[in-house]
C-alpha cells in the first residue's frame, strides 16, 4: 500500500520501485534503507526482498484510484533512475502520472548523470516536479544535469545537508529544499549554511522551504530558522495550501 506521507512538503508517497544502492554521502544513513529492512522484518510483501531493487509492478496503478488531489513523493524509498531501472519501466510510471493529471509528482534522484541522459525519451508531464539531491558542494554538477532536463518544475533537496553550498547558479530552478539529517548516527547541519542558502534563494526569487533542523530527535529541534517557518512553494502550485 501506499502511505500517508509524514515529509513535511507533500502529502502521501507512491513507491512503484523499492530498494537502491549508494552513491555518494548523502546516502551513508538512509532512512529507507532502515525502513525497508524494518518492514521485512515485519513481513511486508512488497519488502521480502529487503532494500534489494525491486520492481512493484501491482503498485502502478495506485495514484489512479486517489480522487481527492494530492502531492505524490515518487519512490520515496528508492531512486526512480537507478541503473537497474528500465527505461520501458520508467515510461510506464510516467505514463500513470500523465493519467492521473489531478495529483503533482514529486521525484528525486542522486543520479542525475542518467536522468540528464534519458531526459530526450521521456515525454514530461505538466504535472511532474522533478529534483536532485545536493548535499554538499562536492555534487552542484546534479543541479545542471536538472536544469537541462525537458521537466517543467524543477527543485533541489539539499537534504541531508552535510556543509556549504555556495553560488548555487538557480536560473530555472522553481523551488528549493533545506533538511538536517534526522535519525540514528544523525550528522550536524549548522545555522550558517543554511542562511546562505535562503538568502541565495531570496536573491534570486525561487521558493525556499526549511524541512528541518533534524538530529536523533528532530521533533524536538523543530524546523524554525530565525523565528520564521520557511513554507514556500512553486508559485504555480495549485495544492501549496494543502500541504
């Protein structure tokens, strides 16, 4: 099934892929990894294969049968452009966003090098945000990858955010995301980056959300960056006040 999404930028998550490998930092404490191991323990279905890569064919037509519209996070618990995922695969899961034109889709991925490639072959929903995760300096290169993508809203999730990200160039990117890292082993996000990073979206006008300061008890640091909730969103966006 499906879930009720608890991320504060979106409203449910639709996973017609599970599992992934890791690629870079960001990657060191995944919460899906925890998760997927968590719910074979359990003996859920869908993860009888643990954080293998998995492909959930009977999943697909899942955001067809939600009527009320909503923000889907596609593949919450895995990275739509992995290697291991076919293209006709991909297609498919592009063409139930198509059909389902009442939702917005939200996808991330780290592997924006084959997201730039397979662009040209994929036919770009109105409806389909697409981001990249930027978690350090070390990986802008995924921002340019994104903005010559065919998407129509593109976003960054500088999450979990693992030092500075300076001169970030924002031209054509509609929307960006700043979150510490939460969870066990979580590693420390300062005030100071996050800062410059609002301050580069102001100056530059693109929507900023601050998700968290996060840490082992992310409830507790709450997501307030200098006495102000950061909630902003695509100014297209139909839903924002949903979320």
């Amino acid at each position: 099934m499906a879930l009720k999404s608890s991320i504060e930028w979106t409203t449910s998550t639709w996973n017609p892929v599970s599992g992934c490998t890791k690629i870079s930092p960001g990657c060191k404490n995944c919460y899906a990894e925890r998760m997927a191991l968590r719910l074979q323990a359990m003996g859920q279905p869908n993860y009888i294969n643990g954080f293998k890569l998995t492909l959930q064919n009977h999943m697909l037509e899942i955001p067809l049968k939600w009527k009320r519209p909503q923000f889907v996070f596609v593949n919450s618990m895995s990275d739509l452009f992995h290697d291991r995922v076919p293209l006709k695969y991909i297609r498919q899961v592009f063409d139930i966003m198509r059909r389902a034109h009442w939702h917005h889709f939200q996808i991330l991925t780290k592997r924006s090098e084959r997201l730039l490639k397979l662009s040209p072959k994929i036919d770009w929903p109105e409806n389909v945000w697409m981001g990249v995760s930027v978690e350090n300096e070390d990986y802008l290169s995924r921002i340019d990858d994104l903005r010559n993508t065919g998407a129509q809203i593109k976003f960054l999730s500088l999450e979990p955010l693992l030092g500075p990200v300076s001169n970030m160039d924002l031209e054509n990117i509609d929307w960006v995301i700043v979150g510490g890292e939460s969870g066990p082993k979580a590693r420390a996000i300062k005030e100071d980056w996050v800062t410059d990073i609002r301050d580069q979206c102001i100056d530059a006008e693109v929507p900023f959300f601050f998700k968290q300061w996060g840490g082992v008890r992310k409830k507790k640091t709450g997501r307030v960056l200098q006495g102000i909730t950061w909630d902003e969103m695509p100014v297209n966006s139909s839903l924002a006040c949903q979320v």
